[in-house]
C-alpha cells in the first residue's frame, strides 16, 4: 500500500515532517511513496491571494523539488482541480484527491499542518473527504520551531506581548532539545530522467505589474532548497556578525533574504534555528549580538503564527484590539471615498513627495523584497500619516511580495497600525524623514529608485520639496500630506478610541 505526501507550503526533502511519516507508512505496508502537489492558480491568486512574485517564485520552487525527488525515486503528481469559485474548489479538490488516492492505491495521506483560516478550511475538506472514503490521513507539525499551543503563560493562555513568548520558546527549547528530522528518502528507483521546470499559466494580469523585472527575481531569490541553505550558511560566515546594525542600513543588504524560501518552506526555520544556535556556540540567550537578533527575529515569525492560531480573528481580516477597530480609517471599505483612493494609490505607485517611502514603494513594485524597516516605514505612512485602513496595506504587499506570508504580513500590518498584539504603541509615529536622515544618510537608496531625485545629493534628498531651491524642475510630486499636522491628528483619535468606555 502506498502512501502521499501533500506538499504545500514545506517544498523541501529536508527536515519535512509530512515526507518522513509518509516513508514510514510506505515502509511498513511494502508500498511507496507519491509526492502530491495541487497546481491551483485559482487557490494561489484569488484564496490566498497571493500576486505574481509569490506564485511564480512558488513554481519554480516545485520544479525544483520535483527533481530533486525524482532523483530519489518519490514521483510527483501534479493536479490541477477544476472548479469555477473557492466554494466550488474545496469540493472538487476534495473528491478529485480521494479519486487519487484510489487510482495510485494510496491508502495514506501525510501533510504538515497550516494554520490560516483558508488552509484550515481546505484541511478541513479534505479530510472530511477522505474519512468517508476510509483513507488514513495525518497532519503532523512543521511550520513553527515550537508547536502552536506549546508557548504558553502559566495559567495557560496564550501570549500577546513577544518579549514574554520569547522567553518561555527558549525555555521550551532548551527543555526539549531542538534537532533535525531525518526524512530523506531511501531510494527505490532512482531516476536518471531530468524533468523539465514546470510551465503553468498563472492568470495574473501584467498590467498590475508594469515595471516587473522577472528576471532580477530570478536571480536575487534563486529557488529550492540547496540554494537556502547555501544562503544561509554564506548569511552566517559573512553577514551575521553585524546584522543588529546592517539589517537597519537601507544599502547594505545586512538582511539575509532567506524570508522568500522560508514563505514556501523550501527551508524550515528549525533549520535556520539550529544553524545560528550552533554559531552562537550552543546558546539561544547570550552570545553574539547579530545572531542573537537574529535568532530573535525567527522567533517573531513563530510568534505570528502562534498569534494566528490562538486567536483566529486576525486572520480574518479583524484587528487584533477591537477598541481600534472602528477607528475613524480612510480606505475601507475600498473605493467609497476618492480622496483616500487617491492618497492609497500615490502611497502604492511611489508618488507620496516623501522621498524614502517613494524609493520603497517602488522598489516593493519592482523586486518584491523590502528590508524590514522599510516594510514598517511604509506601512507606518500608510496608516498614521494617510490613516488609511492597514488592510489596503496588507492587500498591496500580498500582490507584490515574493515572500509573502499570511501570518508575518498580518502580524507587521497590525503591529504598524497599532492595532496588533504587542503592537507598536500608537503614540510612537515614525517620522519619514528622520528614518531617511539616519538609515540612509548618503541619500544612495533613494537615488537607485526615485529618477527624478536622482542628481539631488543628501541632505537636501530627504526633504527636496522643503530643501532643494529648484523644486519644480525635478518633477517630483510635493509632499500629499504634512508629518507634523496628520501626526497629531491620528494621536488623537486613537487617544479617543482608547478612552472610549
Ligand atoms: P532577516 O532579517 O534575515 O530575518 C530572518 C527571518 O526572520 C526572515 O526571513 C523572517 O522569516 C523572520 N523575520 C524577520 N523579521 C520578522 C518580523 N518582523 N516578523 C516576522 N518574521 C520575521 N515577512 C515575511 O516573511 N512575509 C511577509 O509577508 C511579511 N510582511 C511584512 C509586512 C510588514 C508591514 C512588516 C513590518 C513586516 C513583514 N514581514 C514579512 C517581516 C519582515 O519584514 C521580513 O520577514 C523580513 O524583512 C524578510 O527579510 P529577510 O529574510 O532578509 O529577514
């Protein structure tokens, strides 16, 4: 009897749960193992709501680990269910697994567990499907370090302030060890067939993606899982040191970049954990000051699942602090008021007159990557400075995001708009120009991405409407909002939201 294993977002051999219990299966009842993979553009663009960037780095990815199993043996299936709407879908994704499962005699399905609400309902379909059809099914745990509902307070509730989740994670890892698991397949008949990368029409309309450098992407996010582990090996012999100071520097590139083969799990954060833990010479606690902020930033992403699993309403589409929730947001719903759509698309297009939030916007359209303080910088200016609705926000970095991740893009939206767990204290306002002055002093990111400042030196950069005496001749847009006004304005709505009784 043979058994599947459902890859989703966990396209990798190495350290994946799902593949070594579905070995074991295979293993014990004389049969083997089939990798499924479900190729749905109608689930990736219009349920997950992922864009381009993410769906196409996504593919390549499934090339690549398609080879890299056939290499060992484990055949992949690709299946594409028909089906007109999500409704639709869940069914017929449904049955047509029972129905693969019955012609490829598998009576076992594997899969790691997701938590987004849609998964959860897709999960939940599914397997629903296949108890009618007396198919074994199991969901074993790989998304976070430490299982969801395993970081918890003393009388049992969830954490909603990350300084304290992070202590009680390490506590857990120190107390149950951290190790890879071992799922690399035994081969059984290995193929010498190369298999081409896999072509697909993803449906997406170019028009949304007019500056689109397909191939930069490419490059600067080569796919699978050889090449994320060589990055992270390089990040760690080369960057990691200084990566507390270099992550906030808008040129240096301190980041490590591993945030796109992380959001589709062709490397698993154990693996990143335990790679930094042993550079750091064993201790998650003490050591050297990049890694230890490193280390700390694989455990916010761990922290946004949990967040998400405990307290689902944030996954569908609600703030985590209801008191904000009818804070006075421009924007939502979409396309009432056209002042705010107007703001909403100068803030998506790059043409807001604030130079750094400019350079962002444009390079998040142009490569789908943004360094984190950039991500908080534009979706700071977003909510407080044109106190637009954080849900617009999230929308736009789903559609441009390679690395795009329902729990992390959440959990950053709602920490920027002050609406989230642990959120950022709504009296504390980035200031645009005081994050450009300090993280980009030379003024060289916004020259590589806004042209028209491009001959206009620091300091003068930061500010040109206020600095540069030939203004009009840039042709660059004057500032759509003042800092100094809007910022006392949404200080006092959210003063008001947190007084209301
Ligand atoms: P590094 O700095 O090298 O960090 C290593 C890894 O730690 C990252 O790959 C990521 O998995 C994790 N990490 C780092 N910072 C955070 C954080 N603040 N929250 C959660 N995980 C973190 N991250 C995504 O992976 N996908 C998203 O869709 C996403 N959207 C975001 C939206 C906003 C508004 C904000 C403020 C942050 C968002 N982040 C998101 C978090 C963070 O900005 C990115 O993970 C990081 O910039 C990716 O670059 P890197 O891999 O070089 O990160």
């Amino acid at each position: 009897e043979n058994a599947f294993v459902w890859f989703r977002n966990d396209l990798r051999v190495t350290h994946n749960p799902a593949l070594l219990a579905a070995s074991q299966y295979s293993a014990t009842h004389g049969g083997r193992v089939y990798a499924l993979l479900v190729t749905s553009p109608l689930e990736w663009r219009s349920i997950h709501n992922w864009g381009l960037p993410k769906a196409s780095y996504y593919v390549r990815t499934v090339s690549v680990l398609r080879r890299e199993l056939s290499k060992r043996g484990i055949e992949m299936l690709l299946h594409t269910p028909t089906a007109k709407n999500a409704t639709e879908y869940y069914k017929a994704l449904a049955s047509e697994i029972v129905q693969l499962c019955k012609s490829q005699n598998c009576s076992a399905v594997y899969m790691n567990a997701e938590y987004d609400g849609v998964a959860l309902e897709r999960d939940a379909a599914v397997a629903s499907a296949l108890d009618t059809a007396g198919i074994l099914h199991h969901t074993t745990h790989d998304q976070c370090v430490v299982p969801v509902g395993k970081v918890l307070t003393q009388s049992g509730t969830p954490y909603k302030v990350f300084s304290q989740f992070k202590k009680t994670w390490i506590r857990y890892i120190e107390e149950h060890g951290l190790d890879m698991i071992d799922s690399e397949p035994t081969e059984i008949e290995k193929s010498s067939t190369i298999l081409p990368d896999i072509e697909l029409d993803l449906g997406y309309d170019m028009h949304e993606y007019p500056n689109w450098d397909l191939n930069a992407l490419h490059t600067t996010f080569p796919a699978g899982e050889t090449e994320a582990r060589k990055r992270l090996h390089e990040f760690l012999q080369k960057s990691v040191s200084g990566y507390h100071e270099d992550r906030n520097h808008f040129m240096e590139g301190g980041a490590s970049k591993l945030s796109a083969p992380l959001a589709v799990g062709a490397i698993s954060l154990t693996e990143c954990l335990l790679a930094a833990r042993i550079a750091n010479k064993g201790a998650l606690n003490s050591g050297s000051p990049g890694l230890l902020t490193w280390m700390s930033e694989l455990c916010w992403r761990d922290f946004y699942r949990h967040v998400l699993f405990h307290f689902p309403h944030v996954g569908r589409g609600a703030s985590f602090r209801p008191e904000f929730e009818h804070l006075s947001w421009r924007g939502w719903p979409p396309n009432i008021e056209p002042a705010a759509e107007e703001h909403f698309q100068a803030w998506c297009e790059g043409r807001t007159g604030y130079p750094i939030v400019d350079a962002a916007m444009r390079q998040l359209r142009r490569e789908g990557w943004l360094c984190n303080r950039l991500r908080m910088v534009v979706a700071m200016f977003l909510t407080k400075d044109l106190r637009i609705h954080w849900r617009r926000g999230e929308q736009h970095f789903n559609q441009f995001l390679v690395d795009y991740d329902f729990s992390s893009n959440n959990g950053g939206w709602q920490w920027s708009a002050s609406t989230g767990t642990d959120a950022q204290p709504y009296f504390r306002i980035f200031n645009p120009l005081l994050q450009s002055e300090k993280f980009d002093p030379s003024g060289d990111y916004i020259r590589r991405y806004v042209d028209e400042l491009s001959k206009v030196s620091a300091p003068s950069i930061h500010d040109p409407f206020k600095r540069c005496k030939g203004f009009d001749q840039l042709k660059y847009p004057r500032p759509i909002v003042d800092h100094s006004k809007v910022k006392e304005q949404v200080l006092a709505l959210f003063t008001a939201a947190t007084t209301v009784t």
